[in-house]
C-alpha cells in the first residue's frame, strides 16, 4: 500500500474504533442492550447498599414505603410500622403471626419464629431501643424491647417500631398477634 493511504488509514482507524466503543457503551445506542442490570445499583455482583433504619427519628420519611401492622399484645391493640428493609418484607412475609412471648434480660420479649428471616442486605447493627421490632439472626427469633437494649449486636437487625409503646405492657405481654394494616 503506498505510504499516503497507508497514513490515512493509521490516523482514523483509531478515532473510528473509540467511536464506535463509546457508541456501542451508551444506553442511547441502538445496539446497547437494555435491562435492569444495566444501572449500577441493580448489579448482581453487588447489593444495593441498605437503608439505615428510620426508627426512632421524629418526623423522619423512610425513603420508601414502610408498612403499617398491629399488634395485639395479650387481647389489648397497638399500632406499630415495619421499617422498608429487605429483612422486615420477610417477616412481614408470615404475617399474620401469633407467638408465645418469654422475657429476655428483663429488656425484651423475645419469640421463635416459623424460619428464618433473610439477612441479605441487613441495615449495619443498631442498638434496640424500647418499643423496636427486631430480629436477632443468630438465634432467629423476634423481639420486642421494653427497654433500650444497651449495645449494638451484630446480629440484630431492626424490624420497625411500636407506636406510642407502653413499655409496661410491652414487658408483661405473653402473647403477640401481629398483623398487616390494610
């Protein structure tokens, strides 16, 4: 090939090569493939980093929808909200629920669940505070705090809320129904 062709085509084979991979790397491009994997917080390689848990915080928004249920706490209703984590659409998964309650460290009542919860993309620990719903993964059981729990577990994954708990009933309760709000 003679050297002035030769040249040309040394100079734009290159600038037609990144042309055609930044074309072929948008999602604009026709050829690029489209599908939830594509966004970054959807990689099945990678969890979606997860919500640190909205209990607790006055006037707090959970940045997606949080779910109402109610208690029944030995015949008497209370209000609480299950938090948007992945660990509490799996306990809400079972409801309605009615378990027996014993006390744990004079600061819970704790019961055995069904299963298991998934722990999958967990809010990091949280130390418990009267009137949460957790889920101690370790043991795989709920419980609901009448105290403040006192230190973060790395096991205990906050599930939501009771509204306006009265921590004396919270304490004496032997039984729970727990059930979606509709």
């Amino acid at each position: 090939m003679p050297p002035a062709p030769l040249r040309t085509l040394t100079r734009t084979l290159p600038a037609t090569a990144l042309l055609v991979a930044a074309t072929a790397c948008t999602e604009d491009a026709p050829s690029a493939p489209r599908s939830s994997a594509s966004t970054p917080h959807q990689s099945p390689t990678a969890p979606a980093p997860a919500a640190p848990s909205d209990r607790n915080a006055p006037g707090h928004t959970p940045r997606n929808t949080a779910m109402d249920i109610r208690l029944t706490l030995d015949g008497r209703q209370v209000d609480a909200t299950l938090n948007d984590s992945a660990t509490a659409r799996d306990f809400a998964s079972l409801l309605p629920l009615t378990l027996r309650l014993s006390d744990f460290h004079r600061t819970e009542r704790i019961a055995d669940l069904p299963r298991r919860l998934s722990t999958a993309g967990a809010p990091e620990a949280a130390e418990a505070e009267a009137g949460d719903l957790a889920y101690y993964a370790p043991w795989g059981n709920l419980a609901v705090y009448y105290r403040d729990g006192g230190s973060r577990d790395t096991g205990l994954i906050i599930l939501g809320h009771v509204a306006d708990a009265d921590t004396r009933r919270l304490a004496a309760a032997e039984e729970i129904t727990i059930e979606a709000v509709a």
